[in-house]
C-alpha cells in the first residue's frame, strides 16, 4: 500500500467559494495504538468503537485568495474563541496533507469548530476534531473528482491519520481496525477499514458511559507518548501482543464471548498505562480516583453476573463499557457507587455510532 495512491493533480480553479458543515464522532479503542513510526504509520493495529454522542462539529467556508504565497491562510474559532493552541495543530495537519490536497493554499479557510463534549472535559478532542476537518477538506474535493462514496472515506481517513493518528478510525462504524493485521484481509497502516466480519449481537449499541475524573490538560501529550516508545524496554512485546490481540478480538466480536472480552478489553488499558509507566521518563496519568472506579468495577463484577468492564485512553478518565441489556443495572452502579469519583460529579452517556456525517 502506498500514499501515492492519495496524490491528485486537478485545477483548483475549478472550485467556487463556499462552505461545508461536518460532524465527526470520536472513538474509544479496544486494542489500543501507542508508538508510530515516521509517517503517522503506527506500530502495531488497533481497532475501535466509533462513538455516537461525542462529536465535534466543524463548518468551513473558504474563499479565493488574492494573492499566493508560501503559507497557508486560515483562522479557527473553538466553541466561539479564538484557541491559540489550535493553530499550531491545523499549520502541523495543513503541511502534512499539502501533497495530497492540491487547493490547500489557493483559499482562505475559516473554520468553525466545537465539540458536543465539554472542552475542559479530559476528552481528547483530536479524533474528531481532525476527523471533522479532513471530512470538510474531502467535500471539497469531492467537487472536481468524481469518487465513489467508499474511495472519498478512505482518502478521508488517510487525511485525518495524517493529522492524528486515532482519528483515521472516526469516519465510519461501528468498529474501525487501523493497522496491518493478518487476521483481516484489506487492513492496513495508512487508512482505517470497517471491521468487515459480522459482529455479535451482543455488541449491538454498545454503551460507553464516559466518566470524567479529571478535567485538566494532560501532563504528557499522546504524541510525546509514542514517541516514548522508541527504544523502550518492552516495546517489541508490547506490538506482538497487540498484534495477537487483534487476532482474538476479532474472533470474540464474531462469537459473543463477553467474559474474553472483557479480559482483553481490561488487558489493552492497563498495558497502555504500564507502558507509560515504564517509559524513560517515567509518567503516570492515571488519578487515584481512576483505581478506585476500577476497583469498584472489578467488585460490582464478582457480586453480580454484569458484563461490565473499563477502558482508558491517555488519560485519567474511565470509560466504563457494557451490553446494552445491562444499561439500567449498570447506570443504577454508576450512579450509586462510582460518580463520587468523578470530577464535579460529572460523567457522558455515550454508545457505539456510525461515524461521520455532513450536517
Ligand atoms: C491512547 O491518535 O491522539 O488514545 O497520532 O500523536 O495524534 P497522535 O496520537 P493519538 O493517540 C491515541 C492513543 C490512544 C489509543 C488509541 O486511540 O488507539
């Protein structure tokens, strides 16, 4: 597989000014990604949940520029403010999707943006948001090339990797893989693919009840995070064994095995953590609220017959997963005995979604 693939030659003049309106969806792995190579190219596959309430919405309008240079032209607005943190991410995307968007510096872009999350929620906003974007810059596109609707969601997805790795896996649902694996067939490590084997009816509207136990910027960003994995002691047995556990899961989302599934689920997130752990320098992002929302799951577990399980991402926040069967016991422990440990009592009711959509 090759980015060349992605490059287009066309005449922007072609392209009128005007506006589109995306919504994007963010998305909770499984088994998780962390380390990458050059390229965005990640080290090892993963595979995701594409989540259906926590979305960011993006409309950009684009108008011919007067005159060229060598830099791009764009302003952000975040929720109604001018966010300084997000120039530098959109100058980062713009410079490594230039190749392949041959219109990137003949307009001024203005790009709207808010999230349906909170801002200061600890929710990573980078899957959406950059999912958001690269589904805005593909609508243009799509204007002067005639693609199929499959062929503009993959280019879509090679985009918004381009601008963060997870978010390639935001554009479709309900389960996204990333990365090569032998145990599916089109995979690969430069666009996400639909989880092409039918899924279990038990993984049918999958709920994701997010509960937020630190709001804050995190100490150590995802990105300095893979970068921690080069040369790290455990690195090389941490990708065989993602690389396995994407072999079982993808076996347990087909026959329902929700005991392997939670295992493996709880598995990826502690590894993730351990790793972080063990990384020189050393970090912990997890809060002692965190341990004990886990340690009340794993209880609540051994008293009743519940399914329910946690996962993590580079963060404190706890995302507590379950059968949509389960919903009204779950939300009774949830809120009797775990939103204690959330930040201002504070938690989003979320489930597995379909992807992305123009609004
Ligand atoms: C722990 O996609 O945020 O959420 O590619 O540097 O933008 P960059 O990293 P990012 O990393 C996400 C890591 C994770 C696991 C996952 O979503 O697979």
């Amino acid at each position: 597989m090759n980015s060349d693939q992605f490059k287009a030659t066309y005449n922007a003049d072609q392209i009128p000014n005007g506006e589109v309106t995306y919504q994007s969806p963010s998305n909770i792995a499984l088994v998780k990604y962390w380390g990458k190579k050059k390229h965005q190219i990640p080290e090892n596959p993963s595979i995701s949940f594409t989540l259906n309430h926590c979305k960011t919405i993006t409309k950009l309008s684009y108008s011919k520029r007067e005159t060229q240079d060598e830099k791009f032209s764009f302003d952000v607005l975040l929720d109604g403010k001018e966010n300084v943190d997000f120039k530098p991410k959109i100058e980062t995307f713009f410079n490594r999707i230039e190749a392949y968007i041959p219109f990137l510096k003949e307009f001024h872009f203005n790009i709207i943006t808010e999230n349906t999350f909170p801002h200061s929620s600890g929710i990573a906003s980078s899957a959406s948001g950059l999912s958001a974007l690269a589904s805005c810059l593909m609508d243009i596109e799509s204007q002067v090339l005639n693609l199929s609707e499959a062929e503009r969601i993959k280019k879509t997805s090679f985009l918004a990797r381009l601008g963060s790795g997870s978010a390639c896996r935001s554009l479709e649902g309900e389960l996204v893989v990333w990365g090569k694996t032998e145990s599916i067939k089109d995979s690969n490590d430069l666009f996400g693919v639909k989880f092409p084997f039918k899924v279990h009816d038990h993984f049918k509207n999958y709920q994701d009840t997010i509960l937020l136990v630190d709001k804050g910027e995190k100490q150590v960003s995802s990105t300095v995070g893979h970068n921690l994995m080069h040369g790290h002691d455990y690195a090389e047995t941490r990708f065989k064994q993602a690389h396995k556990n994407l072999t079982d899961i993808t076996a347990i989302l087909q026959n329902g095995n929700l005991e392997a599934f939670v295992e493996l689920v709880e598995s990826e997130a502690l590894t993730l953590h351990a790793m972080m752990m063990t990384s020189r320098p050393y970090y912990i992002l997890m809060k002692p609220n965190t341990l004990e929302i886990i340690n009340k799951i794993w209880a609540y577990r051994a008293a009743t017959n519940s399914h329910v399980c946690f996962t993590l991402d580079a963060g404190a926040n706890v995302h507590v997963l379950y059968p949509e069967n389960e919903k009204a016991a779950v939300l009774e422990f949830i809120k009797t005995e775990l939103v204690a440990y959330c930040q201002n009592g504070h938690y989003i009711c979320d489930q597995i979604g379909l992807g992305a959509d123009i609004v």
